[in-house]
C-alpha cells in the first residue's frame, strides 16, 4: 500500500512537472509596434493601414501577445512620452520599457521610382539589441504590398526562415513592322525587332520602340510576376513639310493651331491629315488640305484683301497717270505705286482633292532663327 502511494505522488508530480513544461514552452512574447515611417511615396493613411495590418498578422500567429494601437498611445500619452519622430533604437526601447513589453517592432517604407523598399527591425527592449532586421523589396501597384506584410509576419514570429524573397520577373517579347527597330524599357535598350522572351522586373514600365526615319512609339505597360507578355508595334514614316509664301512672314496654322510663320518647316507622320492656313495682314486667308504621304513643298502666292484694296484705291491722287507700254493705270502715293488693274494679283487655288478630314498629328515647329 506504502508503494503504491508513493507511486502516485511521482505520477502527479511528473504529470505537474510536463504542464509547468509545457505552459514555460508556450509562453507569448510581449510585443508593441509603433506605426511604420514613410519615407515618400505613401500617405500617412496607407502607412497606418500596413501598420494594422501587421499588428492583426502578428496576433494570428498566437506567437505574441500584441499591444492593441489604442491603449499603446493611452499609456504613451499619459507618461508624456511623444512617438512623433522616434526612430532610433534608443527611443523605441525607451517607448517599450513604458509599455512594459519585451520586445518591440518598428520600421520603414520608402519608394525609389517605381520600387518600394521595406525595412523591419525587432527590437530586444531588456538589451536594445536588434533580434531580427528583415527587408523587402517590391515593385508593383501599392496594394501588394498588404500581402507581403504576410511574409514578414511569418519571419518575425520564426514560422518562416530568413530567405531572399524570389525575385518578382516577368517576361516580354516585342515585334514591329519595319523590323530591326530599337526596344527600351525605362529608357534602356533591351534589343532591336524581334525580341523574344526577355526577362523584366514586374511592375510598370515605359516601353519605346523606334527607328530612323520612323515617328517612335511608347506605351505606358504592366508586366505581372511569372507571365509573358507580347507587343506588336506599328511604325509610322515620318515626313518632312516646308511652306513659303509671297509676301513671306504669314502666320501658318495646322489643324487650328498656329506653329510658326514662312518660310516654315517641320515634321509629320505619316497619313496625317493637315488643314493648313496662312494668314497675313491686309491679305486673304491661304487654306489648303493635305493628307502628308510624303516629303511634301508647298508654295503660296497670297492675294490682297479686297478690303485693302479699297483703302489703297481711296489714298492715291485724283488723276492717274498713264504708264506707257502697258494697259493698266497705275496710282502713285507715298513714294510707291499700286496697280489698279487685276492682272497683277494671283491667288495659288492649289489642290484640294487631299480631303477636309483633319487631326491634330501635327508636331510644334522648330524655333524661327
């Protein structure tokens, strides 16, 4: 009887022993994180939503006992201590020995054009040691980055090992027509026409294709982690458009808008569909219609205005003065003559058969020397 007592006790005390064990095992970490800083690119209401969201990822880990963001502020505010502007390893320990926790959280996001950057650093509050620094790179739209604060939860609370993320490629392949056309992404040469399967980072990119004596193509593109993308790009030719005019100086308008004055010269793709006008003073507006095809000169003889005609017909003298060898009458005033007879104005008709559709595919024109 004295054995099988004796028995018992050892029973319950080994039984006592593995739960002391296994509670000792178990035990959460106390932890607090303080809101991620920005370092441009994020709002202040994007970082505080990832900041939640890593607050609620580390509570379903059941590995930590997290303190809830309003009563950390409560306690913080109450001891006077001001979390605007903590950053350094100093003031994070010093917010942690306040809330009485063990370990702390804090961190970053930045972005670099189109690249955000993560840095994460758990924090030993009893030594101030840094027990785990962990970043992540990540270029996509803005709403991926709340998946990956899955990824660092599962690295801060040990359910995943410390790996270089995999890298976030995708793969694109670009035709044209002509071929052997040059192809940039971000404003870096990748290869010319075909090319086949080449390996970019995801996310958004400038994509330009051009080629000599071709008006260049660029797009704005997303290419997707893991996925291939294919481009086929159509080049136009690019013409050249010269106009003069006499007298010279008219204001020359394309498509409405006014782009400089004769002599005149510039560029325009090809198809184009171009009204153009000149206009000068005390002379009638020259329209013509064209649809560029090819290198393209146009000459305009401008007719003075009727309206003119009158004024110059109302200041010449009373008695007209017959010129000899010829059958118009010429007005002398103002040390110049005028001729009074309709041979000597032209108006250059021109052809019209180029069509009244318009569009504004006309480019500015170079600066007038």
């Amino acid at each position: 009887m004295k054995k099988f007592l004796i028995a018992a006790i050892l029973l319950i005390f080994v039984v006592f022993a593995a739960q002391i064990s296994y509670a000792q095992g178990s035990k959460k970490t106390n932890i607090a994180v303080i809101d991620l800083n920005s370092h441009g690119g994020l709002t202040n209401s994007e970082i505080s939503s990832l900041s939640d969201r890593l607050r609620s990822l580390l509570v379903r880990t059941n590995a930590f006992n997290v303190v809830d963001r309003g009563k950390m502020e409560e306690i913080l505010k109450e001891q006077g201590f001001q979390m605007g502007g903590c950053t350094s390893a100093e003031c994070v320990v010093e917010a942690g020995q306040i809330l009485g926790v063990e370990q702390m959280i804090t961190g970053s996001i930045g972005k670099i054009g189109r690249l955000y950057t993560i840095d994460i650093v758990l924090i030993d509050v009893q030594t101030a040691k840094i027990i785990k620094s962990i970043t992540r790179d990540y270029q996509g739209e803005i709403e991926g980055l709340v998946s990956l604060m899955q990824s660092i939860t599962n690295e801060l609370s040990g359910l995943q090992k410390s790996t270089p993320p995999a890298a976030q490629t995708a793969k694109i392949s670009v035709t044209s027509n002509p071929d052997n056309s040059e192809v940039y992404i971000d404003n870096r040469l990748i290869g010319k026409t075909p090319v086949n399967m080449h390996e970019a980072a995801a996310g958004q990119h400038q994509l330009k294709v051009q080629k000599n004596g071709y008006a260049p193509y660029e797009e704005q593109i997303t290419l997707e982690t893991g996925k291939s993308k294919p481009f086929s790009v159509e080049l136009k030719k690019v013409f050249t458009l010269k106009i003069n005019s006499v007298p010279d100086e008219a204001e020359v308008y394309v498509n409405g808008k006014k782009v400089g004055v004769t002599p005149f010269s510039s560029t325009g793709v090809e198809d184009a569909k171009l009204e153009i006008v000149l206009q000068r003073n005390n002379y009638k507006p020259w329209k013509k219609n064209i649809r560029l095809s090819k290198n393209t000169d146009l000459d305009a003889k401008m007719e003075i205005s009727d309206a003119y005609k009158d004024i110059l017909a109302k200041q010449t003298k009373d008695t007209p003065v017959k010129k000899e060898g010829g059958s118009n009458l010429w007005w002398w005033f103002g040390g110049g003559a005028v001729v009074a007879g309709t041979a000597a104005y032209f108006l250059l008709s021109g052809d019209d058969s180029g069509g009244d559709e318009t569009t504004n595919e006309f480019p500015a024109p170079p600066g007038r020397p």
